[in-house]
C-alpha cells in the first residue's frame, strides 16, 4: 500500500529553515549515510514528489540554476501560485489548489511506491488536514534558530512510532493522527 511521508530535518525549536530561507544550520550537523532513517533507503521506496514553491524555488537556485542536474528522477509535483519555469528534462507537474486531486494523480504516478511530502510545512499541514499524511519522519539537529519557516504551522495529533541517534541528528518517526483537537 502507498504511504505519504513528510521526510525533512528541523532544529531542535522546529523549524524547517531561518527567517531567510537560509539551511545553513542544516549542512553544519554530521548525519551517516548509511545509519537509521537515512536518505538512500528513504528515497529508493518513493515513486512521486511534491513539493511548494518555495522549496522549488530553493532547490532551482542551490542546485540547477548552478549547472547541476535536478535531483529527482521521479514525477514531481510542484503546488503554486506562481507560474515557475520549468526544468528541462525533468518531470515536474505544476498544480494549485487542492491537495486531493494532486495526491490522486501522484498515487498514480507512483508504481506502487510511496509518496513523499518535501516540503515546507504549509504543504504537508494541507495533506495532514485532508487525511492524506502517513506518516511524519523528521531529523531533529542539534540548533535552534528561534524562528524561521515552522516543521508543521498547524496543530496535529501525531503517535511515535520510532526513535533512533543518526550522528548528531535525533531521528523519529510519527503516524499521523489527525488535527488536533485538544479533547
């Protein structure tokens, strides 16, 4: 069965990235390839993407705007408002409004796989919100940054379903519950 996954790293204080944008605080901390909750087994299991303009617009400018390929052989989807210039050569969907009919479209586009939520976390509140978020799997680095661009900006009911130390990072992972509801 398909999961969506929100995969992402956070400070400490739960943010996503500083009030800039910056994820200077992010590339400072040690992580093992190879150890609990790592990247290489996480992305080998997921057959689509989506991610926010904002993220789109960071990973143009870090990475393909500085002559390297885009870093996701996958379907894409990218949700805006904007109307973003697309990558050459890669397979990136641009959708608005509701999450619904993307994660439809996404599910299809998967093979079977999973789904990941990259980010931020606006995005992944839209899919918790309509039902469609698994599971949460966040890195929690060893800073705080006091404010910047918020892990989840809406209140969620979340069961831990795994904890481990990857280098300096601590590693959980959620099952998503639901909003939450304070009862």
């Amino acid at each position: 069965m398909t999961r969506t996954t929100y995969y992402t790293a956070a400070t400490l204080d739960g943010f996503l990235a500083d009030e800039h944008d910056s994820l200077d605080w992010l590339f400072k901390q040690h992580i093992d390839e190879a150890g609990p909750m790592a990247y290489g087994p996480f992305i080998a299991g997921i057959g689509a993407l989506v991610m926010g303009a904002t993220t789109y617009a960071w990973i143009r400018a870090h990475h393909v705007d500085r002559g390297e390929a885009w870093p996701y052989p996958m379907p894409t989807w990218v949700l805006t408002h904007r109307d973003p210039a697309p990558v050459e050569g890669a397979d990136i969907r641009f959708a608005r409004g509701d999450v619904r009919p993307v994660h439809a479209a996404m599910v299809a586009a998967a093979g079977g796989k999973d789904l990941w939520v990259v980010g931020g976390g606006d995005l992944a509140a839209d899919f918790a919100e309509a039902g469609l978020l698994d599971e949460l799997c966040v890195q929690l680095a060893p800073v705080t940054l006091g404010a910047g661009r918020p892990l989840l900006p809406r209140p969620f009911d979340l069961r831990l379903t795994e904890v481990a130390r990857n280098g300096d990072f601590a590693c959980v992972r959620y099952d998503v519950g639901g909003p939450y509801r304070g009862d």
